[in-house]
C-alpha cells in the first residue's frame, strides 16, 4: 500500500492529462516553449549594448 499512497497522485495527474490531451484541443507546450524562446531571441538581440573595443 506504500507505493500505491506516495504515488497517487502522480497517476491521477497521469490519467487526467491523458484523458483531457485525447478529448480536448489542448495547445502543444512545445511549439508555444519554441515560439517564446524565439521572440525573446529577437528582443534580446534588438535591444542588446554592444561592448567597444576599449571597454572591459
């Protein structure tokens, strides 16, 4: 019963995320991850301070 009580509800979570990933239109976290990282790419290197040469 020890395994059963420490680990419920990670398999409830499990079961629930399945359940809810096959019947409803859930966004894909890797294409919204992939998304965020890219404008923040593009933020970072618009809005970057370049050194010059002599500046340490």
């Amino acid at each position: 019963m020890g395994i059963t009580r420490s680990y419920f509800s990670f398999i409830a979570g499990t079961v629930c995320g399945v359940y809810l990933a096959q019947n409803y239109d859930v966004p894909n976290i890797r294409k919204l991850a992939d998304s965020a990282l890219l404008t923040a790419k593009a933020f970072e290197e618009k809005y970057r301070k370049y050194k010059k040469i002599g500046d340490d």
